[in-house]
C-alpha cells in the first residue's frame, strides 16, 4: 500500500503534464478541438475572437466539473451557443475531452 | 354566401402571406443595420468586403484584371451560339440575358435557379443539359450575371411558392452537422467576427454576385458549390448542387434580398 501511494505521488505529475500537453495538441489542431477558431489561448497563433479569451480559468472556473461541462456540452448553459458540443457529437472522446479539460483548466 | 367571401378570404390569407416574406426581409435589414451601424445595410453585396478595410484594398487590387473576365467572354460566345435547332437562349431569355434579377422563380411546382432554367431552355431546344459543375454552365451563367448588372433583384413569392420559402427558411436556421451550426449562427449570431483569420459575412447580399471566382477554387464556381462547402466545413453532409434544399435556401436568401443590386460575377478569396 505504502509503495503503491509512494507510486502514484510520483508518477501523477508526470502523468498530468502529460495530459495537458495532449490536451493542448488537441485544442490547436485545426481537425480536432480547434479552440483557437474561437477563443485566444496563450501559446496559440491566428486566434478567432468569436468567444471570451481563455484565461484565468481556475479563478473563473474553480470547478473542473462546470468546466467539463462547457465543453462536452456548450448548449446546456447556453441553448444558442456557437460552440461545438464536444461531448455529445463525439467531435472528441471522453478521454480527449479530459486532457483538453486540464490543458485549459491550467491556463 | 360563404363561396362569395371565399376571395376575400383567399385574398387576406395570401396578403398576409406575403407579408411575411417582407417582414423577414426587414427584420434581416434592421438585423444587420443594427450590428454594423456604420454600414450601409446596401454595402453588404461586397460580402466580407464590407466590414473589412484591410481585406478590402486586396480586394479591390484583384478587381482591377477581374479573374472571371474570361468566363464572362466565353459564356457570352456561348450565349449567342446558335442551338441544333436554329433557335437559342435569346428565345428563352429576354433582354439579351440581363433576367437574373428575376430568378429563382417559382414555376411547375418547383423553384427553377438560373442554372435550372439554363438548362430547361436547352431542354426545350432539343439540346443536351449541361452538369452543373460544368466550365460551360458557369461561363454562360457568368455572361448572364454580367448582362445582368446593376439591376435590383426583383422576385417575388407567390401564395404556391411560400411551402418552398419556408423550407429553405428552415434549413437556414437548421443546427446541422458535426459541430452543430446553422447558416444562421455563423452569418448572423456571430457575423463580423474572426474564426481563426476568416472574419465572417452578413447572409443580406450572399446572393447577388454568382457565380464567383475563387482563389482557393482557382476557377468560377456556383452559390450552391459554396453552399456546399459551408456545409462540409461544419461537418455536415454537402448536397448536390441544384438539389431541392439548396434550391429553396437560395429562394429564401433572394426573397429577403429583395431590392439589392446584383453585382456579379465577383471575386472573393
């Protein structure tokens, strides 16, 4: 138990910039998520400025969960919403979803 | 008693009918009077040309050896080539082409586009009908565009046509594909503004200046083929030009375009 708990405070981190360096790949690629069409992302080129710039999210959004839930689904909150629903189209896995999820949640 | 007042009757339902299709063309022009208060509502037959400067002076320098010039020449050739028969498009058309403002029009049930009636004419005629892809149906359409500048557009929507008006005003503002667009959330909700560098155009004056030379097409190419590939970049599925549904969204987009100057061919990037 003890090796296991020592595993995992090591490996995790590791883990996360993983998924954050995923996450981001996949919010710039134009095929993917392509966020950038919309929003400005720092470390992001030819951003759109159709939707609010990408920044200090966990101040605005210290709930990764209502953030998860913006991207699966933009509709929920907003039924007029121009932003893709990730999630329920399949535009991207859950998986995918959660690794553009912590990307953003560190901007 | 109740047959006398059937043509009242009939004459109230239909006038108020057709106002519809005027108020949706007003409410389209306050729509986007408001969102560009500094913009002639008229100016928007430039497309994104009008709402920007930059895009504009670019614009304006290819403008000066227009690329369509050679599909406007050719189609006139063709235009006055005689048909098999003896006959040609003058017998169909009047005004030496110059009829674009009056079309689509509602006729047999159906809406018939320039192209449709392009080919109806050959039909008739005893010619072949051409692709609509074809380089020979956007020359003569490019000619015809030509012929035809400058004039208001002018149709109008009779009590039999609305069925169509309304389908074409429903795929509009339809969510489709993928990513969940309508026509309506990029050329309205979000018009003006930059998706990535493309910074999106008014829907008022989509239709006046076909067909259109296109850098990225390199050659002229039809509002249905647009259609398309506004429909493919949202992931949904892209429809043969001239099918039923593009036919009756390019009714609806002319209808509420009532009064706008054509101006084509143009081009765009």
């Amino acid at each position: 138990m003890k090796k296991v708990l020592f595993l995992l405070a090591v490996v995790s981190p590791i883990v996360m910039a993983d998924d954050i360096n995923k996450g981001r790949e996949l919010a710039f690629d134009r095929s993917r998520g392509n966020c950038l069409a919309c929003h400005m992302m720092e470390g992001g080129e030819m951003p759109g400025n159709v939707a609010p710039p990408l920044i200090a999210m966990k101040t605005r959004f210290p709930e990764r969960s209502v953030l998860r839930e913006q991207v699966w689904d933009a509709t929920i909150r907003n039924p007029e919403s121009v932003m893709p629903p990730y999630g329920r189209h399949g535009v991207l896995t859950e998986e995918e979803i959660d690794q553009v999820v912590d990307f953003v949640h560190s901007l | 008693m109740f047959v006398r007042f059937l043509p009242v009757l009939f004459m109230i339902l239909s006038s108020a009918s057709m106002a519809d299709v005027e108020a949706d063309r007003e409410a389209f022009r306050a729509f986007y009077a408001k969102r560009f208060s500094s913009i002639p509502v008229e100016a928007h037959v430039d497309g994104v040309y009008a709402l920007d400067e930059a895009k504009r002076a670019q614009w304006l320098e290819m403008e000066e050896f227009p690329p369509y010039e050679f599909s406007v020449d050719d189609g006139e050739a063709l235009y006055d080539e005689p048909f098999t028969d003896g006959s040609g498009y003058g017998d169909c058309f009047a005004d030496g082409g110059a009829v674009k403002h009056l079309y689509p029009r509602f006729e047999g049930g159906e809406v018939v586009t320039m192209e449709v009636a392009v080919n109806q004419c050959r039909v008739q005629h005893g010619m072949e009908s051409l692709a609509y892809d074809s380089e020979e149906m956007m020359q003569l359409t490019s000619y015809i565009a030509y012929a035809s500048r400058d004039q208001l557009i002018d149709i109008k929507v009779p009590e039999d046509a609305l069925p169509a008006y309304e389908r074409g005003k429903q795929f509009y503002y339809s969510r489709r594909g993928q990513l969940n667009f309508s026509c309506s959330h990029c050329h309205m909700q979000i018009v003006g503004s930059q998706l990535r560098a493309e910074v999106l155009s008014a829907s008022y004056g989509h239709v006046t200046h076909w067909p259109t030379y296109r850098l990225k097409w390199q050659e002229v190419g039809s509002l249905h083929r647009r259609f398309a590939e506004c429909n493919g970049q949202v992931g949904a599925e892209a429809l043969p030009l001239q099918s039923q549904p593009y036919r009756e969204l390019e009714y609806f987009l002319t209808a509420i375009a009532r009064g706008l100057l054509l101006n084509g061919p143009a081009s765009r990037k």
